[in-house]
C-alpha cells in the first residue's frame, strides 16, 4: 500500500553555475539561492541579524561549498567579529587557517586618502584573494568616507562593475533609522539586484523578526514576508511557508501498531509521519487504558519519544509515566531510554522563537515519534492567523521528516470540518468520564482516521489492554 504525504518541495541544494546558495536553512529551499554574481542589500536597524545573515553566506559558501569569502568590516575588531560569529556556530578562525575565509577591517577616516585606501584595498584583495563572495558590512561606513554621492558612485561603478565581470557574489549590509524601513543611504534600492529587509519588533513584550524580500531579479516569490530566528549553534534559520507536493510514504515499517488490539482496531493503522490529534477537556489526562498502550508499544518497538509540553512540568509528566509504568509492569528502564521530555514556557517566546526551538531540539534529538502537549496556550496566547499558520507549518515539516506527531490539545473540537481537522490524518477527541455498568469510562471519538468512517468508542471497550502485573 502507498500512502502520500503533503509536504515541503524538495529542493536539490547543489551550487549550480546560475546560482549562489546561501547555506541558511529555510533560505535556500524557498528561494532556491540567489543570482550568482548578483549585488544584494541586506537593510535593517541595529541588532536586526543582518551581520549573521552576511556572515552565515561566507560561513557556508567557504564549508559547504568550497566557496572563497571576503568580509570587510569598519570599525569593529577581527577578534570581536569572531567571537560573536563563534558563539552562534560559525568557526571563521577554522576557515581562515584554510585560506578559505578572508576578514578585513577598515577604519571610519573621512578624507582623500581613506577613499583612495577603500577603493584600492577592496579591489586588490578581489584580485588577489579571487573571492566568489563578498560581504561589506555597512554600507553607511562607506558613504561616510565617500560622501554621499562618491558612495553610490563607488557602489554602482567601481564596485558593481568590478564584481560583476569577477562573477563575486555580494551582500552590502545597509542600516535604517528606527522605526522605517528606508535605508539610510538612499537610492541603494535601484543600483542593487536584490534587497532584503530585516526587521525585528517588540510585540507583547517578545521580539518577533521578520524578513521581507523586496527585490530579487530573476526569482518568483510566492509570499515576500517570513519569520526567521538567530539561534545559537545555527546561526539563522528562515522559517518560510511549508509549499506541498506529493511524495509516497517512507520505507518499511510503514506503521506503529498499538499494544491494544481493541484500541488498534478502532482507529486503524498509524503510518510512519502521521499527523495526530488528542483533544480532552481541561484538567483531563490521557485514559490509562490508552496511555499504556502508547507506553507498551514505545518499550516493546523501541520507539524514540520526544515529548515536548508547553503547559506542565516535566517532573510532573514523568511521575505519571512512571506510576503508569511500574502499575502494569511495563520496562521502565527501557522507557526511561527511549523518552526525553522538555517543559517549554510558551510566554517566554514569540511564535517564530517557539517554532525554532522545537525544531532544534527535533533536529538534535532525531524522535521517531514527537509529542507536543498543550497546544491550546498557543489559542490563548497568539492571534488565531498565528496559530493555525504554526499548527499547519509544522504539521507539515513534521510530514516531511516523517516523525508521526501527537498534538494534545485541552479543548474540544466540534467542527470536523475545522482546519485542525482537515490538516490531521487522525483525530480523537475525549469526553468527560461518565459512569457506566458501577465504572467510570472515557468516550474517544475517532474523528477521523485512515479507515474513512468516524467512529465512537469507550474506554471500558479497552480494559482488556490493562494487564495489571503490579498492583498499587
């Protein structure tokens, strides 16, 4: 049997003749790189991630790609520039040693001599060093030297020309007044044949960083605007909007099956990369009678959790695992291998912030299966557009990786025409308990599932799952 996912497009990320990739992850699989011997902008106010945006494309065009790089700096020492660059993931001295990377700094001199000394210093090292991309950090510095009109002289004939008959790829870093987004040397929009704007807000007291492609000659842009984030050991990551295609299901085992015949009947087969989603009410833990399930099957398959909560403390999910486990005699040792739970306080983060880091801690941990509990501070937190635009692209990064995801959700879902809905492969929703036959029992409704049909099921339908080897 075939099953297709809904995913990211591939995209072969080979540095081609017709293009420069960047290295910057999300950057390259959206834009697909930028116009070799281009001359980019990168405008943005102070502290916006322009700096590491420039630095991460030398990084990675040197690393990757065997790329030679150029930086020229003004003003800020070779030994801070590296420092910085070290702490988000970038080892330049590493590079430099390879003669790979080259790092020149300027001083911020207005005169006759200065302008001579940039101009020749930069050509020199283009002729010298043969670098395929430059970065000149800022722009403003130069104009300072130059003046404004000799500035954009030298930007659009020394340097453009110049560059261009070399085919190096350039990114001049540009800076904007607060609050605007024009930069500061004007007309810069014109001579260049991109611009990219950083921006990065307050909003609820979190930064939110946006960038925005104003301008890339040769590239069609589905959406210009997309959250990225600065993260340490990364550098930059962009998170742009998940596209789909189609791509068949991943190689064998093509399911997880439940070690609960009953539960596993009832809701059909769970294919590698599903996307599932558990609503309960508020204050409502998972059922024992499906709780062991997952936990038996975890222990028995060996199957790697990564369990990330936004609403309770790890501590506390771990004392249920743990009493669950000992209760009815499943391998805690082997639980405690195979489970990794972190407690993330969604208020600490802005929404691209929060998408990051549970994306690095996927990248680093590498789970089979992830869970992500209490999605519902997500509802409560952010704007409902936010929201569902996190909840689809994640979905849909999920898909891609192939990790089968569980969303836990304190809320119920009426509408099984809802977006949650139609984006899931399976939905169950829980009911509060009600007595039945002396015994209290949970109602899952299986919203949606890969056998087609909704159905209804209870949890005392289930308690033959529950084979009590210790008692409490």
């Amino acid at each position: 049997m075939t099953v297709v996912y809904n995913t990211l497009p591939v995209v072969f990320l080979r540095n081609n003749t017709d293009v420069c990739l960047t290295g910057i992850k999300g950057f390259d699989e959206y834009l697909g790189g930028i116009p070799r011997g281009s001359l980019i902008v990168v405008i943005g106010h102070p502290g916006a991630g322009k700096t590491t945006f420039a630095a991460k494309f030398l990084y990675e065009g040197a690393r990757r790609f065997g790329e030679r790089g150029l930086y020229v700096g003004f003003g800020e020492p070779v030994r801070k520039f590296r420092m910085f660059m070290k702490e988000l993931g970038m080892d330049f001295e590493d590079l430099e040693s390879k003669g790979l990377i080259k790092i020149i700094t300027l001083p911020v001199l207005a005169t006759k001599d200065a302008a001579d000394m940039l101009t020749e210093t930069i050509i020199r090292a283009v002729n010298n060093f043969k670098p395929k991309r430059l970065v000149i950090d800022n722009l403003p510095a130069v104009v300072d030297i130059l003046g404004d009109i000799a500035g954009r002289a030298f930007l659009h004939t020394t340097l453009y020309n110049i560059l261009n008959r070399e085919e190096v790829t350039t990114i001049v870093i540009s800076d904007v007044y607060r609050g605007d987004k024009k930069p500061i040397v004007p007309s810069v929009e014109v001579i260049a044949d991109g611009v990219i704007l950083m921006k990065a807000e307050i909003r609820g007291g979190l930064i939110v960083r946006k960038l925005i492609i104003e301008k890339m000659k040769g590239k069609k842009m589905p959406v210009a605007e997309v959250p990225f984030s600065l993260v340490k050991g990364e550098g930059i990551i962009v998170f742009a909007p998940a596209l789909t295609y189609d791509i068949p299901a991943p190689k064998l085992p093509t399911s997880i099956k439940l070690r609960c015949e009953p539960l596993h009947k009832a809701v059909g087969p769970v294919y590698v990369g599903s996307q599932i989603i558990v609503c309960a009410p508020p204050g409502m833990t998972l059922p024992p009678e499906v709780m062991v399930s997952l936990l038996r099957t975890i222990a028995e398959d060996g199957i790697k959790v990564l369990l990330i909560s936004l609403t309770n403390p790890s501590i506390s999910i771990w004392c249920r695992i743990e009493s669950q486990a000992r209760k009815y005699g499943i391998s805690l040792s082997e639980l405690k291998k195979l489970i990794k739970i972190i407690s993330l306080n969604p208020t600490a983060y802005s929404i691209t912030e929060l998408m990051s880091t549970i994306m690095t801690e996927v990248e680093n941990y590498k789970p089979e299966v992830l869970v992500l509990h209490g999605l519902e501070a997500l509802n409560v937190l952010y704007p409902q557009r936010e929201f569902m635009s996190f909840y689809l692209n994640v979905i849909t990064r999920f898909r891609k990786k192939a990790i089968t995801t569980i969303y836990v959700i304190s809320s119920s879902i009426t509408d099984d025409k809802s977006p949650i809905v139609n984006a899931s492969d399976i939905v169950l929703a829980l009911s509060t308990p009600l007595a039945i036959r002396g015994t209290y029992s949970v109602k899952i409704d299986i919203l949606k599932s890969y056998l087609g049909e909704p159905k209804t099921i209870f949890t005392d339908y289930l308690r033959e799952c529950l084979q009590e080897t210790e008692h409490a």
